[in-house]
C-alpha cells in the first residue's frame, strides 16, 4: 500500500531488553534509577513519575509496559529523547 507507515509491533521483551541494556550502560543499579525518579517526581510534583525498582525490574523482563510518565522519567534519567524510547515500544511521533 502506497504511503503506508505501519511498523511491525515490537515486543514488550524487547523493549524491555533495551532498556536494560541502556541501565546497565549508564552504570546504574535499580536501586540507584528509583532513587533518581524520586527526585523527578518530587521535582514536578506527581507521584506518577516515580518509577520503583520493582516496576523497572517488571519493564526489563517486559512483564510491564510503563506508563508515559514512568517513560518520561527514564528518559529524563538515562539522557535520551522521550520519543526514542516510546520508538522501543513501536510508538512513532512524528512533528
């Protein structure tokens, strides 16, 4: 189909897998990125930028899905765009 810009769904393993992957290139422990979204979540005050070192674990194994808050966070943490990271769940934005 002319024009079409469907991408293949990603899995939330992979997704997942990735952002591990990128943790763990940061040099930072669950511990250490809960720690981190407390203080963001502080900052705007809302409760929904916290992100829990279960909730990650849960996001890393791609037995969750986070929120668009709890992205947001991870990606204020980790120094990436928002939009790469909603691109590892097959979201693309486009401007």
């Amino acid at each position: 189909m002319a024009g079409d810009t469907t991408r293949s769904c990603i899995s939330a393993q992979e997704a997942g897998s990735r952002l591990k992957e990128i943790r763990r290139k940061c040099g930072m422990s669950l511990r250490e990125v809960e720690e981190q979204s407390q203080i963001i979540a502080a900052k705007y005050q809302k409760r929904a930028y916290h992100v829990s070192q279960n909730a990650l674990s849960a996001y890393e194994r791609g037995a969750s899905v986070p929120s668009i808050w709890k992205l947001s966070t991870l990606s204020e943490i980790y120094g990436l765009p928002y939009v790469e990271l909603l691109q590892f769940y097959g979201i693309e934005l486009t401007i």
